[in-house]
C-alpha cells in the first residue's frame, strides 16, 4: 500500500491561501477573558418567549461588538497599505463580518465570509434572522457565495489571488467585499471551548462553547454558564492599553446583557 497519494486539485486551497498572507501575523496580539453568559442566556429566554425568537449566541457577541465600536470608534479603524502610501482608514459605518465555514467533502478549505451592515442599528432577533440567512446563504448572502465561487472556480488561479486581494488596496472595495474592521469567529457549535485566530481583518472576535464551569464570585467558588471570549488586533491600529479597554467594554456589555443589549 503506498505512502501517500495526491488529492485532486482543490482551487479555495489554492486561493484562499493569497488572503492568509494578509493576516500580518507579526503585528498581531491576542487577549482572552472568560464571560458569565447568565444574563445572556436569561435575555436569550425573555426573547423567545415575547417574539418566539431565540437569538444565537453569535448575535449576542455580535451586538456587543457593534455596540462597542460606536462607543469606542478608534476600533473601527483599518489599512490603506500601497507600496509607498500607507494610511490608517477611519470607518464611519459599523459593518461586521461573520465567517461561516462551508464545510463539504472535497471543499473543506471553504470559508464564506458574510457581512451585516449597519449591525449596531439591528436589535438580537434582527441579527439572528440576518446570521440565518448568512448561514445557510440565502438572500445576499447567496449572492455573494456564488459570486466568490465563480471567481475562484473559473478565473485562472493566480488572476483569482489577485482579485480576492483587491479590497485591501481600496476602501470603498474594502467596504464593499470584507465589510468593517471586525470578523467574528466561532468554533463553539462544533462543541470546542476556545479557539485563538489571526484573521485579514484588523480585528478578529472568537469565542467558544457556552457551558457550566467553576467560577468564583464574590470570592466564593460556584457554577456559571461562562465561554471563553477571543480577541486578536493590529498592534499598529491599536496600542494594547487602547485594545484592552475596547475588549473589556464588549465583555462588560455580555456580563450586562439585560441593561446594554435589550
């Protein structure tokens, strides 16, 4: 029986790779917290029993993101980066992206990256049909998918490459295809606790599976749902005192989602 054999040829292996490079790992940093979802998991609860809607846990860190960006909007910053012009871009508008992996045989290097615009303007139950339909890529969202599809399935591989690195040379294009300064990420369905990323945005949120743990209150031990919540940053758009301020604002805002998210 042979050693190894060679799969067939697999074009998002071959593209998607030209965006990693983009990631500018050696400028990243990463912090983590783990949060008390209690009020999260109670408004999840109250929602579903007044609109018969029970909204994700994506949508929870979703909005708290949004809401943080427009309280803190030295966050909503990203980078013009020509060969000789390089510039940090103020964003004005809060547009999130939602990686959702498009994970079937033969493409599980797939990764459809979604975007909610205007997300600070769209309460819990709006975020989650909108994260539904982001999914399962419907509506725009389907749009989108297949019009990444066709790029990487019929232009020439390195015309591909090309092309998927356009946004980061234009801002109106950068707007348009990757969305704002922050991707969400989340591994937590699949049953994994945390997961630290480095992703072509200047900002990446991750966060894991919800679930009971020890958890000191007060200086007394007890069990709370809590999850791990991941942020990784472009040190050159943020300082880790700035980011640091950012990050725990949008963990204050899940701790107190009943006040900050109802």
């Amino acid at each position: 029986m042979p050693e190894y054999s060679l799969m067939p040829r697999n074009r998002f292996f071959e593209v998607i790779g030209g965006m990693n490079v983009e990631n500018h790992g050696d400028n990243k940093v990463a912090m983590l917290s783990e949060i008390d979802m209690t009020q999260c998991i109670r408004l999840r609860q109250t929602i579903n029993e007044k609109h018969t809607v029970k909204p994700s846990f994506t949508a929870f860190v979703t909005s708290a993101v949004a809401q943080t960006l427009k309280s803190h909007p030295y966050a909503n910053r990203t980078t013009l980066e020509w060969p000789f012009f390089r510039r940090i871009i103020q964003l004005e508008n809060i547009h999130i992206t939602v990686a959702v992996e498009r994970d079937t045989p033969g493409t599980e290097q797939a990764v459809y990256a979604g975007t909610i615009r205007n997300t600070d303007k769209l309460d819990l139950a709006k975020l989650t049909a909108e994260l539904q339909q982001l999914a399962t890529a419907q509506g725009v969202h389907g749009e989108r998918w297949r019009l990444l599809n066709t790029i990487i399935r019929r232009l020439p591989t390195p015309l591909a490459r090309l092309v998927v690195k356009f946004p980061r040379l234009w801002p109106g294009l950068w707007v348009e295809h990757r969305g704002g300064a922050v991707m969400i990420s989340s591994p937590a369905k699949y049953g994994v606790d945390m997961l630290v990323g480095n992703w072509p945005w200047p900002i990446g949120i991750s966060f894991g599976l919800v679930k009971e743990r020890p958890f000191v209150i007060n200086g007394e031990l007890t069990v709370r749902p809590t999850m791990m919540l991941i942020m990784s940053f472009d040190r050159r758009l943020m300082g880790g005192a700035p980011a640091a301020r950012f990050f725990k604002a949008v963990a204050d805002r899940l701790e107190n989602a009943e006040s900050t998210l109802s």
